[in-house]
C-alpha cells in the first residue's frame, strides 16, 4: 500500500505527486477485452448473442431471459435482493451483474462457473430460474427462420447447438463493459473529473478504509473469496472447497462500477444502499473462524464516511445507454 496514515491525516494535497500517479495508476482502463482463442470476437457473434440474452425462448415458459435477472438499466442486476425466477419465488441470492464479466476468471457468488459460456448455461437451465431444457431451446431457435439462418451462417456445419448458443450469449457478455466514470477521466489526469469529497474518499478507499485489499484493479475486484462475517446459512465457497478453512459463508468479490444503479448490495442484497454496506464494514461483521483476517472493525469519521462514499459514487459512467435488439418472429 503506497499511503500511510500521515498521508491519509494530511490528505491528497499533501501527497506526493509521484506516489498518487502510481496508485492511480493501478485503477487505469485497460484498452481492449480480453476474449478466449476459443471464441474470438465477433460483431455478428455478439449481435446475435445479445438477442439471445433478451430473448424469453430461452426459458421453459417462455417468459423470462437472461435481462430479466440482469438488466441494462441497472448495471445489468436488478433491484432487488433476489430476482423472481421460474417458480415465481424470489432467488436465495442477489443476480451478480454482468458488468466487465469479460475480466472475470470465475463465476457466480460461489465461483462456481469457470467461464462464460458455463455461466450462461447454469441460468437458463435451473429449476428455479429460467427453467429452460436444450433440446426444446434448440427445437424453437431452428424453428426460427431468422434464428436458423444466422446460426448456419455464422456456425457453418454446425448450426444451433448448446455449444453455438451459450459461445453466442458469452460473446455478447464479453462487450458488457462499463462506460467511463469521472474517476476514469480523474486517473487519466483530469484533476477536476472528480470532486475533492471524491478524492478523499479514494485516499480512505486505498488507505484508512482497507477496501482496496479486495477491491483491486481498473474493476475493483481480486476475483476471490472472502467470508466478511454476515449473518447467513449460505455456506458460500464452502460448497466447492469444503476442506478449506476460510471458504465457509465466504462469496467473491464484486466489482464496484456503476455502483449508483445496483442496489441492493450483498451477496443476498442484505443492504439497501452504500450508507448501508459501508456501516456493515465499519462494524467488523461476526465473529467466527472461517471471517476473513482482512474484515476488522474500522472508526471512520463521519467525514471520511461521507468523502468514502463520494468516491465510490465516482465510479459510475454518467451515460450508461443499451439499445435493446429486434428479436426474430
């Protein structure tokens, strides 16, 4: 960590010029997405991707798509703490955003999917959401014209398979990218892109407040898991490596852009808005050993609370559009 707590008493007007250009530096933009050799990017891939991920055909009745638990106007969650699934009850957890999935090396709250083409199966084909069964899916698409014509001619010999569907839905996924935020213009060298609350709040974020020993990179995320000691039965990571001490009730890392348009926050949408979650942090969270050793109880300032919370509302793009695609009748 670059700034000691001199620094953060002495706020950023005091920091050296050189040693704020590095820290900024670690939150800068990458250039390009990231996709696999496997399936390298298309436009008309990802077109047609994205009409499957709007499309209710995917689901066993027909009436709800991968938008309904992810949608655009709210940084592709929705707001609630569990989205309505198939059996018109509410999900255990929250729809983890799509945002900048391009980035992300493993899935779901639990890490349970190890790509994006895994991930998009396991929606669309568990009871309790979409409900969908391939075979029907794939029955309905080539029965599609338009569908059928564009799968045989962007997968020639192939056609509409699972393979072809789920390489179509990740591709889009892969161009989900959150748009620029004041903090991207402010670590570009606007130094007025952001507020001074704003500022300070980055100092708490990277220093006093500890947040950035999880909250990493341009995305702010390290795409791991932490037990942060909330009250749940969910056993988390623990599903997957039961043997490891630390992976009970523990859930990976959100991203933080576009935070304005995502809450509820939590692996279950346990907190209704940032004040919230930022309160939560400040407590410590319970006590018990599977907690991670980065979660201690903090005393913040009612300042350094709001400047804390004004940085990371500088992480949301001000233009956030997505056009919804025609569908094929």
């Amino acid at each position: 960590m670059l700034f000691t707590v001199g620094f953060l008493s002495l706020g950023l007007v005091r920091a050296g010029a050189h040693d704020l250009d590095a820290l900024k530096a670690q939150y800068r933009r990458p250039s390009a997405i990231p996709f696999p050799e496997t399936a390298p990017f298309s436009p008309q891939v990802a077109t047609l991707g994205k009409m499957l991920f709007f499309d209710p055909r995917l689901s066993g009745k027909q009436n709800l798509s991968c938008a309904s638990c992810h949608n655009p106007s709210f940084g592709f969650e929705v707001p609630v703490p569990g989205a309505i699934g198939a059996t018109n009850k509410p999900l255990a957890r929250k729809a983890p955003t799509v945002l900048n999935a391009a980035w992300i090396p493993i899935l779901f709250w639990d890490g349970r999917a190890p790509d994006l083409e895994t991930q998009a199966m396991g929606p669309i084909t568990a009871d309790a959401e979409m409900d969908g069964k391939f075979p029907e899916i794939i029955a309905r698409l080539k029965g599609t014209p338009d569908y059928a014509a564009w799968f045989g001619r962007l997968f020639p010999g192939v056609g509409v398979t699972q393979d072809t569907i789920l390489t179509a839905i990740a591709t889009y996924e892969r161009t989900v990218v959150s748009g620029w935020a004041p903090f991207d213009r402010w670590v570009e060298g606007d130094a007025a892109a952001i507020s001074p609350a704003a500022q300070r709040g980055f100092a708490v974020f990277t220093g006093k407040g500890g947040c950035a020993a999880c909250h990493t990179g341009w995305n702010f995320t390290d795409n791991r898991f932490h037990d942060l000691g909330l009250p749940t039965k969910d056993p988390g990571r623990a599903a997957f490596e039961p043997d490891a001490p630390l992976a009970k009730h523990a859930f990976k890392t959100p991203g933080l852009r576009n935070l304005t348009y995502r809450a509820p926050f939590g692996h279950a949408g346990q907190f209704a808005n940032l004040e919230e979650i930022v309160a939560f942090y400040e407590g410590g969270g319970l006590a018990r050993p599977s907690k991670s050793p980065l979660m201690r109880p903090l005393s913040l300032r009612p300042e350094e609370r709001t400047d804390l919370i004004a940085f990371l509302r500088s992480l949301t793009a001000e233009q956030t559009q997505t056009a919804l695609p025609n569908l094929p009748n």
